[in-house]
C-alpha cells in the first residue's frame, strides 16, 4: 500500500492551495522532512516537508493548479513493502477525519438515532420521531436536512422518487465554477469601490506620435549604453507629470471622510501590469526627479519583479496617479476605471501610422489614442480636456519635455 | 535600581542551556508536524528562548505563570510532560485539556501555570489579581504576567498596571518585545521610548533588558521577583527581543518585513549566545552539543510517537467538567449518546 500525502489545512481553517513548485518527481528517492513541494493559501506560502521516508510514485496536480485540504496529493513507496510496515498513517489522521469504528451508523427505527439536542427539539417541534430518519451526517447522526427531507419524503414520496432518478443523471456541466479569490478577489474589490464611489467620465484624444517615435530610436542606443531598453513610457510619464504641475488637481485623492481634496506634490505614477495572477499596479516613485533612462531602468525592473510576484510592498504603494497601458494589444480607445482614491487615470494605446491631414495634404503620421478617466466630483470636463491638450503638447514635441527640466 | 547581576552555579548553566536548546528543537519538530498536517496549528519561540527560559528559570516553585502564546517551554521546564505538550497540540486523550483548547495553549496545574485564552492582555490582571490574593493570604509565593509588545496597548495593561501599583501586589510584569504584533511594528505599538518606562508612570520600577542573553534575562528577572517576594509592589521588565519564525503556523512574515531585518536578528540568536558563553567558560565543546542535540531530538521524536499512538479524547468527556454534579438533563443526553454508539 502506498502511503498518500493529503493536503493538510496548513492555515487555519483553509479550504485549498495552490500549488507553487514540485521539489520532487516521480521515482525520486526522498527522506523523512525532505521538502516536497511548496504550497500557496490565502494566508501564507508554506514549503511541505515529507512525513515519510520513500520513494515518490505519483504527484498529483500541477504547478499553479489548484487542490483541495485533504485531497492526495502525493504517494510515497516507503519501501517497507506490504501492509505489515506501515501504521495507519498518523499523518492522515487530522485531516481525513476517518469515522472510528464505534461510530458506525445506526440504522433507522432502531430506536436510537444520533442527533444532538437542537436538532431533537427540532424533529419534537415538527412532530417527527427522530428515530425514524436515518442520518446522513458524520456517523450517522441526523442533521437539519435530514428532518427537512424526512418531511418531504413522507408528503410526497413519488415526487422525491422523481428527484432523486433525475438527480442521478449527470448534467452537461456548462458553468465552470472558479472561486473568487487571492487576487482577483482584490481586484474586484478595488473596482467596486472606485465605480461606487467616483462618477467617472472618459475623454479621448489623438496624439501625433511621430516625433517621439523619431526621438526614441535615437535615443535607444544612449539607454542601452545604460543596459536599459526605452519604450515610449518613460517619455509618456514625464509628459503626464509636467501636466499634473500645471493641474494638481489632477494629482490629488478625495478623503470623503474628512469632506478635503488631497493635492499631492509629489508625483509617483502607478503602472498598470499584467501578472499570471491578473493585473497589480507597481509604483514609480518621484517621476519629476528622475532621468528618462532612470525610469526606463526602474520601470522594467518593477514590471519584471511583478510578473514573479516579486515587488515589495513598497512599491505596490503610494501612487498618486496611474496610468494603464494596453502598448501592444493596441485597441482604438478605452474607458479605464481610476485607481481609486486616486482622481484621474490615463490608458495608453497602440501606435500606428494612420494617414491625416496636415497643411491640406494627407501624410502618414504615427498615430496614437490617449483614454483618459477623471473623477468628476473633484475634475470638471474642461479641466480634464485642458489637463490632456497640455500634456498632448509635450507629446507631440517631446523636447519640451527636456526644456522643462 | 536593584542588583541585576546573574549568580548561577555552573550545573544551572546548563541546565538552562538545556532547555533552551530543547525548546529551539522542539519548535522546529512541530513545525514540520504543523505543515505534514500532523497537528493544526503551532506558535514557535524562535529566537525569543532565552527571554522564556532566562526569565521562568528565575521563578520559585510556588510561583504562578500567566503565560501568552510563546511560553509553553517554561511550563516544560517547570515539569510539563513533553508527551502532554506535543499532546495539547494534538487534542487526544493525553492532552489534559481534552482537545477543548487552541493547539499551543499549554497548562499545567502541577506547575502554577495557567491557561492562555487567545484574547491579548487578558491574563494580566488575572496574574495581578491571583497576585493580590497571595498578598491577602500572607503567602510569599507571587505571579507572573507574561505579554507581547502588543498587549501593552490593551486597556487590560493599563487596568492591571494601574491596580498593581496602588495596591502594591507581589506581581513581575514580563514582556517579551519581540518587535512584531502579528503584523504590527512595535514603532507603531507606542510612541515611548521604551516598554520599560510605562511602569514609572503607575509608580513603580521597569526595567529593560537584552532579551537575547539569557543570563541578562535571569538577572533582571531574579532581581524584580526578589522585590515583589519582599512587599515592595510590582515590577516591570521588558525583553527586547525578536521574533525570528512565523506569528503562527498561519502567519507568512514575508508579507510584512524584509529579510534582511531577520538576517540582522539572525547575528544575535539566542542560542548560539548561550553556546558561545559556554566554550568561552570552558565548560562546553563541540561533542558536547552534537550529543545534546542527539539526545534532545530523540526524546522530542519519542514523545512524537506516543502522542501520535493515543486515541482522541471519548466522546463522553463532552460532558465533563462543566458541573461538580452532572444534571439531570445532562445525564440523560450523556447516556442517549452512549446508549447510540453500543454496536447493534
């Protein structure tokens, strides 16, 4: 007999992990405390020694999978070859809950059912004879259910026939159930709360891209002297940052509870990134002090560390202003939902060479869609089109950006 | 100030060195029951052995223990079965509380060391009352509350604080500051300088002391029971300490503080402070520890295996303990129970 490893509930009270990283693989030889495999819950990430000495036959999910406390998710050959070796396993015997021998379940009518006292009121209140139904709960004492469907069998036993025979086929599964959870839980949580609380309105403009991407590949060579690969958001966040001098307001959160607009003066921009997980916002701190290559080097950084689930809490805080950036995937526009309690969010979209019309000719120009999301309560419409017509400048003629400087 | 200079012979060195080392390995044997899901759930006192140990060691016999989470490894030393111990956690039929505790909530009456409700704070003035009553009673015994940073920020300190202090009750306050509230800092748990200096504003002493150098530990401990034994009201000593593993077996530190703070802690490990004081003495070498190691993990690994061996607690013992004679209605439900699970 092969000895199984259960998912023991390693927090209290946890209902399943996820699997992280396998330490072993089948036909690995193992000693006791050797470590197993790493294991995710909402609470913790823990590493899962062995209990046993052997040599590993099955591992059973796969990493990033989910599994269930208590169901197996290793066998273990311990060598000791057949029934005479091994004790029942003690390591099964908190989580799997095996019902002693003693517990067997009575049958019905036999006079005396297994049934705590609520649930002895509950059949006396109902006029039910408790030693009638037989149990289906933990050795076999009588549950709530139980008396519910006692009722119902004895009202309609050709009706609950029907149930049952019906309830035997198994049904198509259409709807595949994931639980909310971890991150995603997070997520939705957060975006609840801005739509509930901020009215959002979304204003989208055009900008002519055409000599930022000119200046970017003459600058490419100069950041990655640097060992630092340049995009355009760098250049984007320094824009964007000069905007939010010229309309703090844009750069504040309003503290409901106090009835006051925080206007921040310094400016850490949130980046939207896109992890295995789902989407978490890293932060570039103090954007107006650091060079282009600087925020090149630290954005890549950041990105890269989120996508490993890597970033430090401190740099998961403190943006005053975000921005989401769909770069490749392009899309025309979008109505991005503000990373509350900030006020204002900008989406970045796709560059393309698109034909326009410039001194009454059409010429091919890089073309891109800025989406950007205010709150109203604290951003009036004009503000916002005046806040992005002003960053649009920078944009357009990125060497403002260093004039400014 | 009172004399706070350690004075043991060289046999209580080691005997302390003993149960601190036991206490270090013991913790990490449960662990890994803990994550092989072989017990539920676990507090270690990882790098926090010398305060618990240094400070019990200065206790007399008669003396009472209100512990927090992290001081079961005083209750061993003061004769707490290690079987009953790793039992507790266990909740079968040689855990004396049945199963009906938290795991890691450890008591022993044999040893005056009473049961920790999860509640932070509110063993406190439990410890000063039953303190106040030996006081009534003339008894030269006094009690020990035993707390976390976090549990000086509890209005239950400030009550037990407050009434030790007027009424002048044989009670050593002991807290163990191990920097960490679960997930709290101790910069955010106060805005004093230190733990210690809260005692001057209720009157009386505090002290605070390397709660990573056991012998320290014994010292400032031995010289604050020493004065609540003679009359002279209660005392306040504060460990600075760290707490190097986990809140709980439920706890992932990582999400909350870096490593590298740990890795600092890690230079000034309690364990390894007691083992060099040892072969500085001369008194200790390396074959020595290989053969205390040995001997510790194989008693700890022995008292695995028994507790793992009992059954859990009978099911009849749910009617225990609750009145000195069962009632009636009680009586007839224990019997119903017991009459159901006869076979057929």
């Amino acid at each position: 007999m092969p000895f199984e490893f259960r998912l023991p509930d390693i927090g209290e009270g946890v209902v399943e992990g996820e699997i992280v990283k396998w330490h072993v693989k089948p036909g690995q030889k193992v000693k006791e405390d050797d470590p197993l495999v790493e294991v995710m819950t909402d609470k913790a990430t823990v590493m899962i020694p062995s209990p046993r000495k052997g040599t590993i036959l099955q591992t059973i999910g796969e990493e990033g999978g989910i599994v269930k406390v208590g169901a197996v998710m290793l066998t273990l050959d311990t060598g000791d070859g057949s029934a005479t070796a091994v004790p029942p396993a003690p390591a099964q015997a908190p989580v799997k809950k095996e019902t002693p021998a003693a517990e067997s379940k009575p049958a019905a009518g036999s006079s005396r059912s297994l049934a705590t006292p609520a649930i002895r009121k509950m059949a006396q209140d109902l006029g039910i004879d408790i030693n009638e139904v037989s149990g289906t709960g933990p050795g076999g004492r009588v549950t709530k259910a139980d008396l519910e469907n006692f009722g119902t069998a004895t009202q309609a036993p050709t009706a609950a026939k029907e149930i049952s025979t019906a309830a035997q086929v198994p049904a198509r599964q259409e709807v595949e159930e994931i639980p909310l959870r971890g991150l995603r839980k997070k997520i939705a949580e957060k975006m609840v709360q801005s739509k509930h609380h901020a009215p959002h309105y979304t204003f989208v403009d055009e900008v002519d891209m055409t000599n930022l991407v000119n200046l970017r590949v003459s600058a490419k060579s100069i950041a990655s002297n640097r060992g630092a690969k340049l995009t355009y958001l760098p250049f984007i966040m320094k824009a964007l940052v000069e905007g939010l001098k010229k309309y703090p307001l844009l750069n504040s959160s309003l503290d409901e509870e106090q009835g006051k607009i925080l206007v921040k003066h310094y400016y850490n921009v949130g980046l939207g990134v896109a992890t295995p997980d789902g989407l978490t916002v890293v932060v570039v701190k103090n954007v107006d002090r650091k060079s282009v290559v600087d925020l090149a080097l630290e954005i890549e950084q950041l990105s890269e560390a989120a996508r490993r689930n890597k970033v430090a809490l401190e740099d998961l805080k403190g943006s005053t202003f975000t921005i989401t950036s769909l770069g490749a995937l392009g899309g025309m526009f979008a109505t991005p939902i503000i990373n509350y309690p900030e006020v204002a969010i900008v989406g970045i979209h796709k560059i393309e060479q698109r034909p326009v019309v410039r001194d009454g000719q059409i010429v091919i120009r890089n073309m891109m869609y800025l989406s950007l999301s205010f709150d109203h309560r604290v951003v009036d419409g004009a503000v916002g089109a005046d806040f992005c017509s002003y960053v649009k400048q920078f944009l357009e003629n990125p060497a403002l950006i260093f004039m400014q400087l | 100030m009172p004399d706070v200079s350690p004075s043991l012979s060289k046999a209580d060195l080691l005997r302390m060195y003993r149960e601190i080392l036991r206490l270090r390995l013991l913790d990490q044997r449960m662990l890994t029951l803990q994550r092989q899901g072989r017990i539920g759930f676990y507090g270690t006192a990882t790098g926090e052995e010398a305060a618990i140990i240094g400070s019990a060691f200065a206790l007399g016999k008669d003396d009472w223990i209100f512990p927090a989470l992290r001081q079961g490894g005083a209750a061993l030393m003061r004769g707490y079965p290690l079987v009953e111990y790793i039992s507790q956690c266990m909740g079968n039929s040689l855990d004396g509380t049945k199963g009906r505790q938290m795991p890691s909530h450890y008591c022993y009456r044999p040893a005056n060391f009473v049961s920790w409700s999860s509640c932070i704070a509110t063993q406190i003035p439990h410890a000063v009352g039953a303190a106040w009553a030996m006081k009534l009673q003339g008894h030269k015994n006094i009690a020990v509350a035993y707390m976390g940073d976090g549990a000086t920020s509890e209005g239950d300190f400030h009550v037990a604080m407050n009434f030790a202090g007027v009424f002048k009750v044989p009670v050593v306050f002991f807290c163990q500051n191990n920097q960490w509230s679960i997930s709290v800092n101790i910069k955010q748990q106060t805005a004093s300088e230190s733990i210690a200096m809260k005692a001057i504003a209720y009157g009386f002493q505090g002290i605070s002391v390397d709660g990573n150098d056991a012998l320290s530990v014994f010292g400032a401990m031995s010289a604050a029971v020493q004065h609540a034994r003679d009359g002279k009201g209660p005392f306040l000593v504060e460990a600075i300490t760290y707490r190097m593993g986990a809140h709980s077996s439920s706890d992932d530190p990582r999400m909350y503080r870096s490593d590298e703070e740990v890795e600092e802690w890690r230079k000034r490990d309690p364990v390894e402070r007691m083992q060099k004081y040892l072969l500085d003495q001369g008194s200790w070498d390396a074959e020595k520890q290989t053969a205390l190691e040995t001997e510790l993990n194989r008693e700890i690994l022995d008292a695995v295996a028994i507790a793992e061996g009992a059954p859990p607690p009978p099911v009849e013992t749910l009617f225990d303990d609750v009145f000195s004679t069962m009632l009636p209605h009680l009586q007839e439900q224990k019997d119903g129970l017991i009459r159901c699970r006869q076979p057929l």
